[in-house]
C-alpha cells in the first residue's frame, strides 16, 4: 500500500513541489485540508479531503477539521506495538508517514496596525498544533515538517535512505516541531497577558565561537517562527559572525536607521560610532565616515543605507575591516569585496525594522523597556539662543541623531554632516565634552555639538565656546537650564532645546 501523507499550511511556499515529489518520486498518496486542498487540486495533483477521508465535515467555519481519531490515530499509531495496529485496522485508519504543517499566522497578525482582539483571537490555530505535537511525539515512526525549509533536506533523506527519513532526521525535525509549537504559544501568550506577563523565548539559530570574551560561551537565537532581523540577512562572504560582530552590527543598524533620504554611512567600534556621515553618495558618505576617525576605523563595523556600488565596495576594501552590511550589493562591488575574503559583508533590505523592546538580565529577574524609537522632530525643539539658519538646523539634527546612538554621558561633534568627536561613556558629562572636543581639534571652530543629557552647569558650554563650537542641541530639562542658556547668549551660541533626553546604558 502507498504510503499517506497529510498536508495541511497556511504558508504554502514550496507545497506544491514537495507534494508532486511525493506522488512522483515516492508513491505517496495524499489528504489536505481546506485551502491546501484545493491548491494541490489546481495543481493538477491527486488529493482526498480531510473531510472525505474521515467521513466528518469541517464544521464550525472551518474550525474543525482535523481533530478526528482517523488523523490522530494514523499520527500517533506506534508501529511496533501489536495493539496499536490492530486498532487502526479495527478503525480503518491508515498509518500517516509524513505530515507538513505550518500554523495560522497569529504573530504576523498582531504585528499588524489596529488589529482587534477577536482578529488576533481569531489567528490561533488548534488543530495545526495538535497535529504539530502529535507527530514530533511519534518521531519513531513518522517524520514532521513545519518549515518550507525542511521540504528540500526530507526529499534528500528519501532518496539518500531507499525512500526512508533517517531516524536522526526524525528526531531534529521533531525539535523543530516542538520548538515552533512552543514560540507560537508564547507568542498567544504574552499578547493575551499584556504587561502582566513578559514571555521570552528563542530558537537556537547557532552556537557562537564564545561570548564577549572567550571565556564566556554563546548561543544565537532566532525569536518568532519567521526569520526576521538578523536572522533574515544573507551573508555573501567571509567568516562566522561572532557575539560581538552580532552586537555592533545592531547598534549600527540602530544609527543607520535614522537615515532614510540621504546616503549615509556609520562605522562602529564597541558599539559607539567612530565615524557617521551623509554624502551626496553612498561612497562619498563612506569616505567621510572614515576620514572622521580613521584611526579607530580599523576593524570596525560598517553599516550603508544604500547597496554597496563598485566605488564603494573599493573604498571599504581599502584598510580592515571586520563587517559590512547593506541593502543590497552589486555584482560588479561583491567581486571587488572577494578580494578581502575575511571580510563579513552582508545584506539586509529592511534596516530600519528594530526589536519594540529592550531587555536586560538582573539579579532575579530582567528588565523590559521600549526601544528608543521616538523621530527627532526639529519642527518641536525650543530655540532659547540665537536664531539657527536652515542649514545649522540641518546640522543640529544629524548630530542630535548620532548622539542617540552613543554611550552615555554622549557628546558629538559634527560638520558638515559627518561627525568630528565623539565623547562616549564618561562618567561626567565635561570629560565627554573635552574627549570630542579633543577629537575634533581645529575642526570644531563653525562646528555642532549635540548633547544626549542637558547641562547640569554652564561650564560644558563655556568650553564648547572656547573651543569655537558654535551651535548646541540638547534634551533641557534641568533646575540650571537657564545658567546654560544665559552662558549660550552671551558667548553668541545658537542653543536648541528638544525636549527628549536619550540615555543609552
């Protein structure tokens, strides 16, 4: 007799090929359910109903289709156990060898702007998970497949094995199994819990070489049952990307974000950017970025809001670097990056889509905020010095963002739309002012200072002046503000004053 499988997904990539290998290749035969169903029959391949085959309709809107003993059974039957098979033949249940499921898409759902309770409530699915958990149970007998992914590596288990799924495959598609049932089921979780539950769960992507240090092991894990981030990003050359690679490649995610209308460039060194700039091209961008600190450039992390070109790619190849990511990179660009193989280089269309919360481990427990995701809006900020023309306000807003995205205490000196001196994790707010004030030397007369915490004195405004800044942007909000403000208009500052503090720890 054939051998059954049941397909039943609501993503349905890839379905259609594995069904007609199934049929083609290995005599299976076929039930599906619901709009599956109907695919493969468009497909021109052969398939019986859900409903046909247990002799029950769907019923409930579709609610009910598979939870019957004629599905279950043929999942669960142990093929070794007498008693089991005696009972599908008493039942006329057929053993099913293969199932493919994939789940109602409840997270992509709850993603969506305004969707309501019952909408989302609506997403859970039932019977996917129960048949999900089923046959990762029975590994022993069956193989079960929840991701399009698998469907190329199960065909190759078949032809490799006289049409049979090792029983190694079985087990590591049954963990896939579970774990997709149990990231899917936080997923519901924590969305009916709201604040009053924070659920926290992972698949394990990858283990790492080690950690920050190489004491410390490591593992990546993807969150969600759909790659997004990170884990969706194609990495065309170079080594494995290691913790702290993953790390400053998402703080310079973070700061390229900002940046959507113009070509823009950020290189970061332990999280901080050592270089930021915007450029009438991306590889103009790129240049100044380097030229702002090409010191610490060495080794950094390069994130461009634009596809790597030729021009670009020739620049970057130029002194060392660890990683670069982009939307995209040309052909003509890649073959130019082969060249330095060591280098990462990834693509990543969607920079700007970042994780809504931040957390952090504690003693005990962990902490759960919001990401800092608030728009820099110029149009709100308080002018209490001076009067700043267009471009000055151009000016104090890329360096307002590039100061968000440092350390704190942060200061960050820019020109001409490229930053000059970064004081980054000081534990007073004068000494990051002097270490970018420093940094930028003779650069900083005519130059923007942006602050990501007001001035609680007026003596890091004083040395700003001195050191020929003349523009300021910072959140205000001290009891001394006006020590700063008086200070800022007798020295002939522009100050602006925007409201919003960005600490970042």
């Amino acid at each position: 007799m054939a051998r059954l499988a049941l397909l039943s997904v609501s993503n349905k990539t890839g379905i259609i090929d594995l069904a007609r290998s199934l049929v083609e290749e290995f005599d299976f035969d076929l039930i599906s359910s619901g709009g599956t169903a109907q695919a493969l029959k468009d497909a021109g391949l052969p398939v019986t109903k859900v409903a046909d085959y247990t002799g029950s309709p769907e019923i409930l809107g579709g609610r009910v289709k598979t939870l019957h003993p004629r599905i279950h059974g043929g999942i669960l039957a142990r093929r070794d156990v007498p008693e089991d098979i005696t009972d599908l033949e008493n039942n006329q249940i057929r053993a099913i060898d293969l199932v493919v499921v994939n789940l109602y898409p409840f997270e992509e759902t709850i993603a969506k702007p305004g969707v309501t309770l019952l909408e989302a409530v609506e997403q859970i699915d039932i019977g996917g998970p129960a048949m999900l958990r089923a046959s990762s149970k029975n590994f022993a007998h069956l193989a079960v497949l929840c991701d399009p992914a698998q469907y190329d590596e199960y065909l190759q288990e078949l032809r490799q094995n006289n049409g049979e799924a090792s029983l190694e495959f079985r087990q590591k598609a049954a963990l896939k199994g579970f774990s997709h049932t149990a990231s899917y089921d936080q997923a519901i979780a924590s969305y009916l819990a709201g604040t009053q539950q924070y659920t926290l769960s992972g698949t394990q992507l990858q283990s790492l070489r080690y950690g920050e240090n190489p004491h410390q092991p490591a593992i990546w894990y993807q969150t969600g049952t759909t790659p997004t981030g990170w884990t969706a990003a194609t990495k065309l050359q170079g080594k494995e990307l290691s913790y702290n690679n993953l790390v400053d490649l998402e703080a310079a995610r973070r700061i390229i974000a900002e940046f959507t209308d113009t070509p823009a460039a950020t290189i970061i060194k332990h999280t901080n950017p050592c270089g930021t700039a915007l450029g009438s091209s991306i590889s103009e961008a790129y240049q100044k970025a380097f030229n702002a600190d090409s010191t610490s450039a060495f080794g950094g992390i390069v994130a461009l809001n634009r596809p790597i070109d030729a021009a670009t790619a020739s620049e970057l190849t130029k002194t060392f670097l660890e990683c670069v990511v982009a939307p995209s990179c040309d052909p003509e660009a890649q073959e130019i990056l082969a060249k330095k193989s060591n280098v990462r280089v990834l693509t990543l269309p969607d920079l700007s889509s970042g994780p809504k919360d931040t957390v952090k481990a504690i003693a005990g427990g962990f902490l759960v905020q919001a990401s800092d995701d608030v728009i820099a809006d110029s149009s709100q900020w308080q002018i209490v010095s001076g009067q700043p023309t267009p471009d000055e306000l151009a000016e104090l807003l890329f360096a307002w963002k590039v100061c968000k995205h440092v350390k704190s205490n942060a200061i960050v000196v820019t020109s001409d739309r490229t930053t000059l001196g970064v004081g980054a994790g000081q534990m007073n707010r004068v000494g990051s002012v002097k270490i970018a004030l420093e940094q930028a030397g003779d650069k900083a007369k005519g130059a923007t200072l942006a602050s990501d915490g007001f001035f609680p004195f007026d003596d890091s405004v004083k040395t700003a002046a001195a050191a020929g800044i003349t523009a300021i942007v910072q959140p205000g909000g001290s009891l001394r503000d006006k020590d700063s403000i008086i200070a800022a208009n007798e020295l002939g500052l522009v100050m602006v004053l925007t409201g919003v503090r960005h600490f970042l720890h």
